[in-house]
C-alpha cells in the first residue's frame, strides 16, 4: 500500500500502467443509476484495479465476510489511457442550501488529494457524469443532456445547479491544468429508471468517443431493474413522507 496525501492506495495486479490521459468519475449512489449504469458499461468488464482509502470518506460500519464490500472508492483502467473512477459512498447530503455546513470539512482533502493524485500520474482529462431530476434542471438543451466546459466557463442550455462532487472536482481540476467538463442528464424523478436519459447519456458518451460495453450496459440495466422491490423497499424504510431516502 502507497500513500498519496490523505489517500492510501492500494494496486492490485492489472497489467497496465496506471498513467491514464482521461478519466471518467461517477457517483454510484446518485438516485436514478443512470451515472453508474454508464460508468460501469466503460469499464469493458474490468475489474477494480486500484481502491482508494482515506479517513475523509464515509464508509458503513457494517459489512461481510469473506467477500467484503469494498471500503474504498475503486478505478478501474478500462485501457492504457483511461480510468473509471467509481466514487461508492459519499457523506449524506440535505438537498436545502445553507444546511450541509460539514460536508466541506469531511470531503475536502479526499476531493484535494484525488485530482492531485490523478494529475501527477498523467491524467489530462477529466469527465464527470451526473444527472439532475426534471423539476431541479434549469434552461437546459432540449435534447435533455447538457454539457459543461469548465475551463470555458460554458454550459448548453445555461448553468446546472450540482451537488458535490460533481461541481468541485472538475472545478480544481481545471485550477491543475487539467481539461474538466461534466455531463448531466435530465431524468424523469418520477421514473425508477429512465431509459430514455440513460440512452441520451450513452450517446454523449459515445460523441466524446468513449466506447460502450452494450452487453455490459444491458446487464448493469437488468441487474437494477431486478433490484427495484429490495431499493424501493429501503426507500421506504428511511422516509415514511415523500422525501427521498438517502438508501445509498
């Protein structure tokens, strides 16, 4: 295990290098899979290649053995030059302004030291992917997608409001020199999965010429919808109102 900052890393037999030009980074728990779903269908059936550890991260107490869920957050290298970053937990969020005073404070250096780490190993492109439900999107495009330039200062449609880290990682990237745009679908929240923003995704993925799994795409999609009861039953059990539950 190396230390980088506040990071502890651990490498597992891949092969390849880790020095990739671009990397692409997703929240997995974010509530609609779609940046997840795409995530995964970029990874080409890879396995994790190195985890991510750090005391700035929230991890559940809870657990298995022998086959643990992993701790940390995981990369994977789908090829030489490209890096998924598969963010697996991350502190609660209040989705109400002025009521997340410590989420700074938690997520900072982990934020910090992640952007540093991956510039200082080559990486030179930064894609983040997210979603927004369709009463939270503000002017964006028509065709439900926006893409923001953060080095340009430039949005299609108009600014997006975003929750870390999906705003503060492009953003110090860009501060480092680094290339930084973030995709965001518009979704249905009345949907427990939108398929027709997840196409929408796919397809700017594909535009920014990053290669699709279709088969990995399409199990990743069967695996959520098999999970819908378990999730929506989760759901449930931390609101009892109508406000959404933070299951992940």
């Amino acid at each position: 295990m190396k230390s980088f900052g506040t990071l502890d890393i651990i490498h597992h037999d891949h092969g390849l290098p880790f020095n990739p030009e671009r990397v692409v980074v997703y929240v997995q728990g974010e509530v609609g899979f779609i940046p997840w779903i795409s995530g995964r269908a970029l990874g080409m059936k890879q396995k994790p290649s190195i985890e991510l550890l750090s005391q700035f991260m929230s991890v559940e107490a809870f657990n298995r053995l022998p086959t643990p869920v992993s701790p940390g957050w995981n990369v994977t290298q789908a090829t030489q030059d490209t890096a998924i970053l598969n963010i697996t937990t991350w502190f609660p969020v209040t989705p109400m302004p002025d009521h997340n005073h410590s989420l700074w404070f938690h997520t900072y250096p982990v934020m910090r030291d992640i952007v540093l780490w991956l510039r200082e190993n080559g990486c030179e492109d930064m894609l983040f992917l997210a979603a927004v439900n369709s009463e939270d999107q503000r002017d964006m495009s028509e065709e439900g997608i926006a893409v923001i330039d953060v080095n340009l200062d430039t949005a299609t449609g108009g600014p997006i409001p975003l929750i870390m880290p999906a705003w503060f990682m492009p953003y110090l990237f860009a501060k480092e020199g680094g290339l930084a745009r973030v995709v965001t679908a518009k979704q249905d929240e009345g949907l427990y999965l939108d398929d027709e923003a997840l196409a929408r995704m796919v397809t700017t993925l594909g535009a920014f010429d990053y290669e699709v799994d279709l088969e990995e795409l399409t199990k990743m999609v069967s695996l959520v919808m098999e999970m819908q009861g378990e999730i929506e039953a989760v759901e449930g059990t931390f609101n009892g109102s109508e406000d959404m539950g933070e299951w992940a």
